[in-house]
C-alpha cells in the first residue's frame, strides 16, 4: 500500500533526456536513482538497478526522441529490470511520445505505431505513463492503463505575460485548422484576436499553405504554437503567409523541438523572430542558434510526479 514506510519515490532516468531528469530530481530536493545503462559493443542494451527499489514508488524519465529506436528500446529494457525488481509501481515520465503522429490508418496497409508504443510500453511493465503534449489526445485511449497527459500552455502563458506585449497589438494565429482549438485556449486566457491558415498538404512531407481567416495581421504581432516543430516546413510556411498579411513581428511556441532535416536552416530563413521551445528534448548543440529559446519542464513534471505519488489530482496543474 501507498502508506508503508518503504513506498518512498525515486526517479531514474534513460539516456535519451538525463539533464532534464537531473532536473527534476533537484526540484524534488533529491537526486536521481542509481541505474546504469550502457551499450554493449554490439549495440545492444545493458541496463543495471543499482540500488534496492523493493516496494518503491519509481519514475522514470525517458523522451523517445532520436535516436527514436534506440531510446524506446533502452526503455523497454529498463522496463524489463524493474518488473524484476519487485517495485511498488512503475511510471513512465515521457517527456516526448515518439511515434505519436502515427495515430490512425489514413491509408491502406500502414501500421498504427503509436498504439504499438502503447502495448509495448504496457507488456514490459509499466503501470501508469505521464506524458506531455502528445500530437493526438486520443492517444491517451490506446492505453489500458492510466495517462497523465500535461500541457506546456502554463509554461508558455507566464512567458508570454513576462515579455509585457500590448495584447490589443496581439493577433493567435493558428497555423492549420487542427491547431485551433489549442490556439483559442491562449487567446481566451491573454487576450488577442484570433486568425486561423488554411493549410493544404500535398504528401507527407510538403505543406502548401493557401488562405487566411479571421482577424487582420496588419501591423500587428502574431504569435503561434504547435505541439513539435519536426522539419518546420508548415510553421515557417505560415509564418510567410503572416509576413505577407503585414505581421510586424512573429513569434513561435512549441513544446517538442524534434528539429530534424533542414529545420534549423529553415527557421534561419524564416521572418519568424524568436522560437520558444520546451527541454522535452535536449536541444543538441548544433541546433542552437540565437533565434531559439528553451524553457525547462522540470517544475511542471516534478510536480505532477509528487501529486502521482501522493495520490493527489494531477488536473489542478491546468487551472
């Protein structure tokens, strides 16, 4: 039971994210568990719990973000060692769901890799996941087990009011029409006016953005988010179809910054002026240029991590 005297929390971390577990750990005062994790000269995995978790409440930290395979194996594998090792319960912190734009069959014999994640995830051992902003909600329904699935809007929304922008100046432009919802959820609670990109996609990997709708970008300062910014092909799109509207200034938020293929030069390019990402992911250093700016989730998990733990409402994070 969640009251005996060895149900103490303790986080360990993958590979994939250890600054942002390291942390955490600090804003839970303590320090992340001993578990070591290493790769055998073949390649594969070897993972080692270095420190009793009998009867333990343990968390683990790992974004499956690249190299994707290699960090969903290497938790799948640390998964594997703590069912072994009798813990009261496993959680899965998962910072960034890789696989999540794979949601749904949208064509002919494909596979439904985000709900293979899921049964992966459940089989070798976890008890309950907390993730963060995934790319489809619903993904949360190919669980049957419990999801917390946070959101950065609270990170995101302190930011915006410390930057002291005049919001009658102020124009929430989503940049498709799946984006809307999420964008309004800024707009009611900063104020703004509101603007939607009617965004065509060709194939997979090209975006043709057409019309804009709702409020006017004249000379206003237009700001958007987005759950990832992969190639930033659609964002950067926008954000021309902004700069053609007369928006005097752009701004981008988005939780995951996957910032594969030509991303980095493209948001070089771009009229965008200042990116705001989330440490979701580790931002390597040859993805840094001044144009992008991190802010840590640490708070925002380590708090939801005490409210699991302590059975507590992890809801009250969105209020």
């Amino acid at each position: 039971m969640l009251g005996m005297a060895n149900n103490k929390m303790r986080v360990f971390s993958g590979r994939a994210n250890s600054p942002l577990a390291e942390r955490i750990a600090r804003q839970l005062n303590d320090t992340l568990g001993n578990l070591k994790v290493e790769s055998f000269p073949d390649s594969e995995t070897s993972v080692r719990i270095e420190e009793d978790v009998r009867g333990r409440d343990v968390f683990i930290v790992q974004s499956t973000c690249t190299p994707v395979n290699e960090s969903l194996m290497e938790l799948l594998i640390i998964l594997d060692a703590f069912k072994r090792s009798s813990p009261y319960r496993v959680t899965v912190v998962m910072p960034y769901y890789g696989y999540a734009r794979q949601d749904r069959k949208d064509q002919g014999r494909v596979p439904i890799s985000a709900k293979l994640v899921a049964n992966l995830l459940t089989a070798a051992g976890t008890n309950r996941v907390l993730t963060l902003d995934l790319h489809a909600p619903q993904i949360q329904g190919f669980f049957d087990i419990p999801v917390d699935h946070l959101i950065a809007a609270p990170i995101f929304i302190k930011h915006i009011r410390k930057m002291g922008l005049n919001m009658e100046e102020v124009v929430f432009l989503s940049p498709d029409e799946g984006r809307v919802k999420s964008t309004l959820h800024y707009q009611k609670r900063l104020g703004g006016e509101l603007a939607i990109v009617d965004k065509r996609r060709t194939n997979a990997t090209k975006v043709e953005q057409a019309n804009l709708i709702g409020a006017s970008l004249k000379g206003k300062i237009t700001i958007m988010f987005d759950d990832m910014i992969s190639t930033a092909g659609s964002i950067t799109g926008a954000a021309r179809i902004a700069e053609a509207n007369g928006a005097k200034e752009i701004y981008v938020f988005a939780t995951h910054g996957v910032l594969c293929g030509n991303a980095i030069s493209n948001l070089k390019n771009s009229p965008v002026k200042n990116v705001v990402i989330t440490d979701s992911i580790p931002l390597t250093p040859d993805k840094t240029i001044d144009k992008i700016q991190v802010l840590s989730v640490d708070q925002l998990l380590a708090d939801a991590i005490v409210r699991i733990h302590e059975n507590e409402s992890v809801s009250k994070l969105f209020e």
